[in-house]
C-alpha cells in the first residue's frame, strides 16, 4: 500500500489518509442505488440541458458532460456506459440524495457525502481506499469486503502469530 513517495519524508498516507474528489468512479454508487429503487437498465431517461436553481438569487447551476454535448434520450445503462453527467444528475435527483448516500454508506464510504446533486457527479470527497474498496461488490457478485493492510505476521521460523479475517457483508445482489 503505497500512500506517498518517500516515508522519510511524510508520513501522511494519501491512500487512508486524505480525501479526493471522486469524480465519475462515483456514478456506479448513483446508478445501484436506482437499480435498488425499481428503476431498470432499460429505463429512458433524457440527456438534454438542464439548470438547476441552488440558491435563490444566485445564477443557476448549468452542468455539461466532459464532450460538452448532450445525446438527447438514452436509457440508464447507456448512460452509466458512457458516463455521461446529465443523465446521472436526473437519476439521482429522481431517486433522492438519501438513496445515494445510503447507497455510498453501504457500499463503505465512511466520509461525510454531501446530499447536493453535484455529489451525483462525483464533486464528493472520499478517501481513496475506501472508494477502491466500494468497487469490489462488483468483482465479487455484490460482497463488500473492508481492504487491510497486513496479510499476516510470522515468527523468524514462518509461523503465524497474526492474521485478519476478512469481513464481507452481502451490499447488492
């Protein structure tokens, strides 16, 4: 687990220590959590201009996706293919910023995520672990297993003094 450059000079660990933006990686949390809500891959929904009032008074927050192009109606699994923004956006308003940091917890997101629909986006801040970590129900047909760091602890003779037991938890089906 390498969290920095050189030990000597920095203890801080950016892997379990420090928190990044998850950007995109952060969408499949969006997507299960509507998948959990009865909304199928096959569901249409509209990637088209969207502008959203946050503060009253203020101008309104008008997203784009990375090509700065919209592709107009699609369904939920093309949208998640393509990573697109939009569509993400409105799923995850429609299903509710509870459902998508519920669904994050569950997954073992333990930072605080932010119930505004950038956080659809991925305009959260996670430790990079953990987000790591909330990938893995996808390799292992939905068991969330929490990531450690030592593997074992032997004697000189190779005996073993110490090791973890790996915790999973059923998080999707």
């Amino acid at each position: 687990l390498v969290g920095g450059r050189d030990f000597n000079d920095s203890k801080y660990n950016r892997a379990v220590q420090a928190v990044r933006q998850a950007g995109s990686t952060f969408k499949p949390v969006v997507y299960t959590a509507a998948l959990r809500a009865g909304h199928p891959w096959s569901e249409i929904v509209e990637d088209t201009p969207l502008s959203m009032e946050m503060t009253p008074g203020e101008p309104p927050w008008e997203p784009q996706n990375y090509d700065n192009r919209f592709a107009g109606p699609m369904s939920l699994k093309e949208a998640f293919y393509e990573s697109r923004n939009i569509p993400a956006i409105r799923v995850g308003e429609d299903i509710g910023p509870q459902a998508v940091v519920g669904e994050a917890a569950r997954f073992g997101i333990s930072t605080p995520v932010p119930p505004y629909p950038s956080t659809y986006i991925g305009a959260a801040s996670v430790i990079p672990i953990e987000l790591i970590a909330a990938f893995s129900p996808f390799a292992t047909l939905g068991s969330r297993t929490t990531p450690y760091a030592i593997e074992r602890v032997e004697d000189r003779r190779g005996n073993v003094l110490w090791q973890p037991r790996p915790r999973s938890e059923a998080v999707m089906d």
